[in-house]
C-alpha cells in the first residue's frame, strides 16, 4: 500500500485495510511521521502484526498483551502480570512465536522459577501467569497443542499461618506511638477486615446504630485510589462488636471536633485521607515484628474457631467465596470439633 504526505503538515501517513479477528474489513490510518521511510516502516509492522495477530505466528509478547487487554483484571493484577512478564518470561520468550515455543522451554522456565525465586508459592504465581498466555493462544490464536502440557505442575505449598492471640494483641498494641494505627489494628483483628478494605472504610460506610460496616470497597495503595474488593464475596455487611462501636463513637468524636468540615465521607482511620501503606507498615513491623498486617485477619478467623463459631459462619464472616476456601484455610482449627463429633458414638 502507498504512503501519502500531508502536504498542509508537512508529513508522511498510511493508510493500510485489513480483516479483523472476525474477518471484517478495517481501514486503519496513522498520521504524523516526519519521514517517509517512518510511515512505511510502521505502514510494514502494521500489516505484519496484523496479518499475524490471530494466527499461532503471534509471538508471546502479542498474545500476552492481547490477553491483558481482553482479561477483567484489577489495576493491581495486571501491574504485577506485566511486572512478572518483564522480569521473567519477555528476555525468553517475549519474540518467540507461539508454535515455536516447545515443552523443553517450558520445562527449563519452571526450573528457572524455583531455582531464582524466594518460595514455591511465588514460582507457582509467575508460572501460571505463563501458562495463562498459553492457554489464550489455544483458545484465540488457533495454537493446536499445548507445549507445556507435559511438563508437571508446580504444586501449591501448604500455608502455615501465624496467629495472634487476643491477649498478646491487647497488651502489644499499646506500644503504638500513633493512636490511629492502634485503633486500625484492633478493629482488623476483631472484623477480619483486609488493610486495604480497613483502610478505604469512611463513616458513610458505618451504622453505628445497627453496628455494622459495610466493606464495598478496597484501597490500592500504590495508585492512592479506591478500587473494588478483592472478590465479589469480599464486598458484604460486616457485624461489629459493642467494644468496637464505642470506639468508633470515640473516634468520630474526635474527627468531629478536631477536623474543620467533617463530613461522612471522612476515612475512619486516618481523616481526611487514607493512611499511607509504607508508614503503617514500619509501624506495625516495629510493635509486630515476627507478623504481618494481614495476620490480623488470620487471627480474627483463628479465635473465632477456637471459640466454636461454626465453619460456614466462619465462611460468611470471612467473606470467603465458598466453603473450601475456608475448609481448606482453616480447617485444621477444627480438629477438637471433629473429636467431639466422634464422641457421640461413645455415648
């Protein structure tokens, strides 16, 4: 196809027709190149892209990003897709074309992971993400086989979690130098509230008077703006307890007076804006050291379980997407529940 120059700016465009992934003709046109061989360059990376696109010829870079772009991912999801693939599979396999891409690579690449990455959990992640690409090419660039499907699976490790018992966390939490992050942490532990969702909670989002909390949203940290929960069953009616109600009272009536405009869209903990991540994080490490933010919520699970709330209410209060999740997560507290079971056949 011919390049043309704008003789009013100056410059070179193309004008190119091709068949989208449905077999409908498009015309695609791009303005602005200052030289003709620029505007023929692109006019050929076009076409060939293009003429490629949904063929097994895409190379891995195309069909990652075709799946970024085609995927419901949360902001968060995504950065760290793309972050992985940079770090990990675009130096291997970025120009690599889907149907040359073997199971011995394959192989090689999941040794690579366990070998250079910190734990089992963090090679599984990158390695699905890889064959997540994969598994797109098959279903929308016609790749007729599977190169890694011979290559076994990287096993998901058995998660130990730490637990903070409820009279350690009362007496530790006194050791907060900022009253905001002590309150935080109380009300993370007695909710099962994740940072980011505490952290996004604003007085619209509380009924004092029926005592609860409605969690309909989450904080992303790194973009400084609210995003939805992690998942659908994350965002539902939080009970809270008495001791939690008077101290959100204690709190809004301080922002109230101490705070010129307060208004029901105030932040619960922090006031006019979120709290930042990095500072609560040093903070909690410094009261904490041997734990982490989301080990509150682990605990809130641990001594509900330990109390003998049952498992599916476990499940609702947890906000667990479905049952095995929390069977699977915290099943093991139940070992004394499934000896009382037993028990009746002595009787």
């Amino acid at each position: 196809m011919p390049v043309y120059k704008d003789e009013k700016r100056g410059t070179y465009y193309f004008i190119v027709w091709y068949k989208d992934i449905y077999g409908r003709p498009k015309q695609k046109m791009k303005r602005g190149f200052k030289k003709e061989k620029d505007a023929k360059l692109a006019e050929a990376e076009f076409i060939v892209e293009h003429k490629n696109g949904s063929s097994p010829d895409a190379t891995f870079e195309h069909v990652f990003y075709h799946n970024i772009k085609h995927s419901e991912l949360k902001p968060k999801t995504e950065r760290r897709r793309i972050n992985e693939y940079n770090r990990h599979m675009k130096g291997k396999f970025g120009q690599l074309k889907m149907k040359d891409i073997t199971t011995q690579q394959c192989l090689d690449f999941k040794h690579y992971l366990l070998e250079q990455l910190n734990s089992s959990e963090s090679a599984r992640t990158v390695y699905s993400g890889f064959k997540i690409v994969i598994n797109h090419a098959i279903k929308y660039f016609d790749l007729e086989r599977d190169p890694a499907k011979g290559v076994p699976p990287i096993k998901r490790p058995k998660r130990k979690h730490k637990y903070i018992r409820r009279s350690d966390l009362e007496n530790r939490v006194k050791d907060f130098e900022n009253p905001v992050f002590k309150q935080m942490c109380i009300f993370m532990f007695f909710t099962g509230l994740r940072v980011g969702e505490a952290a996004a909670l604003q007085w619209v989002d509380v009924d004092l008077d029926s005592k609860e909390a409605d969690v309909n949203k989450t904080l992303d940290f790194y973009k400084k703006e609210f995003g939805p929960p992690k998942t659908t069953s994350s965002e539902d009616i939080v009970p809270l307890a008495d001791f939690l109600i008077d101290m959100l009272i204690e709190i809004k009536k301080e922002q109230r007076s101490g705070y010129y405009g307060f208004n029901e869209n105030y932040q619960v903990f922090g006031g006019l804006r979120p709290i930042s991540y990095a500072v609560f994080h040093k903070a909690f490490k410094k009261v904490f050291p041997e734990f982490t933010p989301h080990d509150l919520r682990h605990s809130f699970a641990s001594y509900l379980a330990n109390q003998g709330v049952d498992i599916f209410v476990l499940k609702s209060l947890m906000r667990h997407d479905n049952i095995q999740e929390t069977i699977n997560t915290y099943g093991h507290l139940y070992k004394e529940k499934k000896h009382e079971a037993i028990s009746f056949l002595n009787q």
